[in-house]
C-alpha cells in the first residue's frame, strides 16, 4: 500500500527584539563592545529621539526540521500552516455527455383488449295463441212448425236447477261477461246452470279442441276458446276465459256479421268469421254453463293453454230465426280485456 504523501516545510523564525536600557554612560563603551547572550542587541538611548535602529543581520538559517503531520481530525491551533497529508483525490464520475442520451426506442407490446361483456338477451315475450273452432251451426228447422228443442238430461253429479250468477266467482263472472254484450244487442241476460257446466269441464278437461254435444242428448249449443302463452299462466284462468268470450267471440267477430234482418246468412257465407258472435247474442238462448281448464303443451295448443268451454240453453244458429234472435249493436262502448 503506497504511503501517504509528506509536504516538507522550512520554517524561518525571525524575532526582533528592541530592548531600551538606561546605562551609565561609563560603561557604555564596554557595553558596546560585549553582545547580550541570548540574542539580545542593546543600544544606547540618549534623551534626544531614539533614531531607528539599522537592520540587524539575520540569524543564521536553522536546520530544517520534519516534523510529522497531525492528525486530521486535530488540525494545530497555529496560524501557521502545518504539513498536512495530501489525500488522494477522489475519482470523480466520468462527466456526462452534453449530448443527450438516445431514448430508449419504445417497446410495443400489444395487450388484447378485453372482450366486452356480453350484453344479456332480453327475456323472450311470451308467445300467445289463441284457438278457436269452428262452431256447429245448428239444424235448419223444416218448413213445419219448429219442435220445441229437447231439454239436456242433467248431469248425475249436479242438480238441473239454474244457479243466479252473483259475486265474484268464476260462474258470475263468465255470466257477466256474456250479459255485457247481450244488452249491446237487445237481448236478455242470461242464468247460470250447473248441468250445462258440468257438460262443459268433462269437455274441458279432456283437452280435445273439438266440439262435443253428445253428453245429455245435446239440444244445446256450444262455443269453445283456448288461449295459451310460453310464459306463465296458472293465475290466468278468469282472464282466460273474459278474453274468449269477449275478445275472440265478440270483438273479433260483431264486424264479420253484416246480415242484420235476414233470415238466414247468404249462402256460402263463412260460419266460421261470426258463428261464436252470434251464440253469443241470440236472444233466445237463456241458460249458459261454462268451464275453463289448464291443458298442457302439446293438447289444445303447442304450449301451456286455459281451454274454455260454454254450452247454451236453447241453442243458437237456427236456420231461418237470424233475423229475430241477432239483433243490430245499440251502440254501447266497446268492452276489451
């Protein structure tokens, strides 16, 4: 390991000393002639001015003398100055360049973006299908004087009396529903009767969609309605029911039937477009028993449906009585369900 670096320093000390001394004046010759030990110069001083004394020769150089260097952390009190080692400079960074470093060149790396969040499907609506069949017109009576129509042989589990159609039951609220439109035409309200009701839920909950007039030995007519939807149905079976009657055979139908005052309907006229209507408003049926019941997909329709079924006392669609039993509207308002 290299030493450390000496600074080498030769001190001159130079001391001037002026001593004024009062002597006898006879002596001062022998004064002169001797010199003060000690490095001390005597002159004589008269009581006139001192006059500035001439340059003394210098002593002699003194030896140069080493003397070590202090510790650093000791620096002398003298105002001298002291050899001192001389440190090693420490290595400074290399300077930076003016010029500017180059930017590093940018480093694409592509990020996929993430695929947005499918949007969710609205809910499918509902499909709703409605059905209907056609209605069977009932026989053109002969030329003769009509026979009285035969009444419907009751039912073993309900008794034949008619039942007043009253609160908010499914009986009086299919009852109401038919009067509604029965009054636009001038025709009578109409009763309730279980008979017909009970022949209308054996129909009904077969889930058949097809007219069935055999049960009691007929003698009455007959209207049927399904309305069906993907959706959830099992708390519609009044509404079901409101929307055959009203909707499917009254409102869809009434502007089909332009035959108002004749006998019968022109011939190849489509039974099919008015036959519900008509039921629904000849004036001499005055009896109705209804049911509606839930059938499953694939029966009545291709989906869940209410299937409703309503069976008349007398019948309607008598051959050569249209005239006096389908009656022109009195104009009341329109009833939608």
């Amino acid at each position: 390991m290299p030493l450390d670096k000496r600074a080498l320093e030769v001190q001159w000390v130079t001391d001037i000393v002026t001593v004024t001394v009062t002597v006898d004046p006879s002596a001062s010759a022998a004064a002169a002639a001797t010199p003060t030990a000690g490095g001390v110069f005597v002159q004589n001083v008269s009581e006139q001015p001192a006059a500035t004394p001439s340059p003394q020769p210098a002593a002699p150089a003194p030896k140069p003398v080493y003397a070590p260097p202090p510790p650093p952390a000791s620096p002398s009190p003298k105002p001298a100055v002291t050899p001192q080692s001389v440190p090693q400079a420490a290595p400074q960074p290399a300077p930076a360049s003016s010029a500017p470093a180059a930017a590093p060149k940018p480093v694409i790396v592509p990020v996929e973006s993430p695929a947005p969040a499918p949007k969710p499907s609205p809910s499918p609506t509902p499909e709703v299908v409605v059905a209907k069949p056609s209605p069977k017109p009932a026989p053109s009576p002969s030329p003769s004087p009509k026979p009285a129509a035969a009444s419907p042989k009751p039912a073993a589990s309900s008794p034949a009396a008619s039942a007043p159609a009253s609160g908010n039951d499914y009986s009086s609220i299919v009852v109401n529903e038919h009067n509604i439109h029965r009054a636009n035409h001038s025709a009578p309200d109409l009763a309730w009767d279980t008979t017909l009701a009970g022949y209308a839920q054996t129909i009904a909950e077969g889930c058949v969609f097809a007219h069935d007039m055999t049960q009691g030995g007929g003698g009455y007519g007959q209207n049927l309605a399904s309305w069906g939807s993907t959706g959830d149905i099992d708390d519609l079976q009044l509404e079901s029911a409101r929307r055959g009657i009203t909707d499917q055979w009254y409102n869809d139908e009434m502007e089909n039937w332009t035959f108002f005052g004749l006998d019968n309907p022109p011939s190849g006229s489509n039974l099919d477009a008015w036959g519900h209507f008509t039921q629904l408003v000849w004036k001499s049926s005055t009896k109705v028993g209804c049911y509606t019941a839930k059938c499953p997909a694939g029966t009545v329709l291709s989906m869940p449906s209410w299937y409703t079924v309503c069976n008349y006392g007398g019948p309607g669609n008598f051959g050569g009585e249209y005239a006096e039993n389908v009656l022109p509207a009195l104009g009341h308002p329109t009833v939608t369900i």
